[in-house]
C-alpha cells in the first residue's frame, strides 16, 4: 500500500473509476481498428526499430488515421510496453 493511496482488489471498482475520471477529464473518445493499430506497430518496428506493444501503439494508429485535426501543433505521444505476443508479431510483420 502506498501511503495515502487505497487500491481496491476489485477490477470493477477501479474500470468505474477510470470511467468516471475520463468521463470528468476527456474532451472526447476516439477509437482504432486492430488493423491501425497492426499498421502503427509494423510502421514503428521498421522504420524506426522500437517494438511497441498493442495497447501502446494505439495514439499511433490515432495519429496515423488522421483523424485529429492537429495542423500547427506539437505533439507528444509516449510509447510503452514491449510485450508483443510472437504470433501477433510474426502476423504484423507478414502483412
């Protein structure tokens, strides 16, 4: 436990508070297909030699989709995770 901070042990309390604090904080919800998140990943693998995970891939795929309207801005996207399943990797890499 960290000082000050209670974790339920309940995925269901916690999904409703992420919930309601995107609800409270987001300014809107986009989403991606697998296929832009496959391209997103391929595209960082080859071009720029950084394996990404799936979920991490994701403001990618956003970005690549070009469906935010983002002309003279600066952006920053944070990319995590290198837990690609083998199989979804070899998938990527073949299409």
């Amino acid at each position: 436990m960290v000082s000050g901070l209670k974790l339920s042990n309940s995925i269901d309390e916690l999904a409703l508070l992420y919930l309601a604090t995107v609800q409270a904080l987001a300014h809107g919800v986009l989403t991606v297909t697998d296929e832009e998140v496959k391209e997103a990943m391929r595209l960082m693998l080859l071009r720029m030699k950084i394996l990404v995970e799936p979920t991490g891939a994701v403001p990618v795929a956003l970005l690549l989709s070009k469906r935010l309207d983002l002309k003279d801005q600066k952006v920053g996207v944070i990319l995590s995770g290198g837990n690609a399943d083998p199989d979804l990797l070899a998938e990527v890499l073949r299409s």
